[in-house]
C-alpha cells in the first residue's frame, strides 16, 4: 500500500509538472528594491516587492510561460533604469516579469521623485500572452494603458501594453510609430530576454531582430538596448546569434556573473551590431 501510494504521488507530481493536471497556475517573485542615489533615506536598503503572475506550465504559447531569463533581467534593469524620466520599451515581454516587477518597483520608490516619472512600454507578437500580461498587471495593482497612450505625462504605477512585432527590420520600426503612436525619439531603454533563438537562420526572426535594433539606433542613437541571452547548449550563443560576431568583451557587475559583449560587429545582413547594443551574455541558464 505505502508503494502504491508513493508511485500514485509521484504520478502525480509528473503529470502537474508537466502542466497536464493545472495547466495554468500562479508563481510569486520578491523583488529586491535596490537603493538609489539622491534618496535622502527614503526607504530602508533591501526593500522587497512582491510579484505575482499567472504562467501556463508548458506552451504553447511560448510568451505564457515563465522563462528565467526574465528574472535576471529584471534584476538587472532595477538597478539601472532611472526611476524619473526613462522611456522603456520591452520586447517580446510574455508573462511579463520584467516589465511589471521594474513597474512595481519604480511605483514603490517613487516618493522620493521630483521629475516625470519613467514609463514601459511592455510588447509582444501573441495576442494570448498579451491578454495574460493584461491580467497579470491588474493581480498586481498595476493599472494597464494602451500603447497608444504612449505620449500622455506617464505616473507611478502603470504600464502601457500593446502588441508589436520586433523581427521586421524598417517595418518594425515604421509601424511601431504608426500602429502605436511611439517615436523612436522618446525611447531611452529597449530591453529583452531570452527573444533570440538558435535555428532561425538568416530569413528568421533573429536576423529581423537585429536590422530593427540597428534601424531603431540610426532613429535614435541614444537608446540603450540591452538584450540578454541564454545560452542553453553546445555552441552557446554564438550558435544562437550565428549572425552577429562580437568584439571588445568586458565585464559587468550584474547578477549571475553575465558577460557583456560590446558591439560594432559585421552581420550578414549588411548592417553593423551598432556600439550601443549591449549583448548581455549568460554562461548557462539561470535558475
């Protein structure tokens, strides 16, 4: 009976794991707020917030499933996204982790603020996983906008969600100002993790990716685009991003010991990977 009872509970486990008992379910993050300059004492070091989304436990699709490589992100823009007057747009959001934990942790800090507050803009190709973020804004107190409403004063507390996709080179960048109302002259940040994918290949969405990148840098080359990859196999991610060769590597001080590629490498598509790209570089994926 104790055997049976134990294969009945692990049978069980598997079958949850495997997404076949609760195929959707909820998953809740602490943040850590990390100090920032200016704050005259504010609030206390090591603040926490608390994070809550709804994932799918396998996809499809793929953007309504919790992908660590949103975490470490987060992590990362925490620290370095000003809490006034940024303008952030991420690609390919899915559950939307990073956007909506920056969101929540700009809206905890945001006593000590005296300039315009920063917004995000959170993007993705899938209409599902779109309607998921919606959902897992409102669980979080996060009052979710259009993109449209991109150029209306910004406040703590908010995010602007709304579908685009990233991998059309020129036309990306032309129907992001069309279809959503967002001039690549007010972005200060774009972000995204874990959007780039081995196998694609030369016509695919990795190389799109990169001539929207480049074509958003020649708009504005002021914005900081910092993407991070997750290299889960052999060949890591050159192999991922066999398109794109790096010069100038150096080292960041960011959580899981990322390594940072600088660009102003030759890809096959006839652009270069602009200076300002940041290829965040992960040795093995994050737990």
């Amino acid at each position: 009976m104790a055997q049976a009872g134990l294969a009945a509970g692990a049978i069980a486990l598997y079958l949850d794991e495997r997404g076949l008992v609760r195929p959707w379910r909820w998953v809740r993050h602490a943040v850590r707020v990390p100090a920032r300059d200016g704050e005259a004492g504010q609030r206390a070091i090591g603040d926490v917030v608390d994070l809550r989304a709804r994932i799918k436990a396998r996809p499809p699709p793929i953007g309504c499933t919790e992908w660590p490589a949103g975490r470490v992100l987060l992590e990362w823009a925490v620290g370095e996204v000003p809490q006034d007057g940024a303008r952030v747009l991420e690609i390919g959001a899915g559950v939307g982790v990073t956007s909506l934990g920056l969101a929540r942790t700009l809206a905890h800090s945001a006593g000590g603020s005296a300039g315009p507050a920063t917004a995000i803009v959170a993007t993705d190709v899938c209409e599902a996983s779109l309607d998921n973020l919606r959902e897992n804004a409102r669980a979080n107190g996060i009052e979710v906008l259009s993109a449209t409403d991109w150029q209306a004063p910004a406040h703590p507390g908010c995010i602007h969600i709304g579908a685009w996709d990233a991998a059309g080179g020129d036309e990306s960048v032309r129907s992001l100002h069309a279809n959503l109302g967002i001039d690549p002259h007010t972005l200060t940040h774009v972000i995204g993790g874990d959007v780039i994918y081995h196998g694609f290949g030369d016509g695919g969405a990795n190389g799109g990716l990169v001539r929207t990148m480049a074509a958003l840098l020649k708009a504005n080359p002021d914005i900081k685009v910092t993407l991070l990859l997750v290299d889960r196999f052999s060949g890591g991610t050159v192999a991922a991003v066999s398109q794109v060769r790096f010069h100038s590597p150096r080292v960041l001080t960011i959580p899981l010991c990322l390594r940072a590629c600088a660009g102003g490498a030759d890809t096959k598509f006839g652009c270069p990977a602009p200076a300002h790209v940041r290829w965040l570089e992960s040795t093995r994926p994050p737990t």
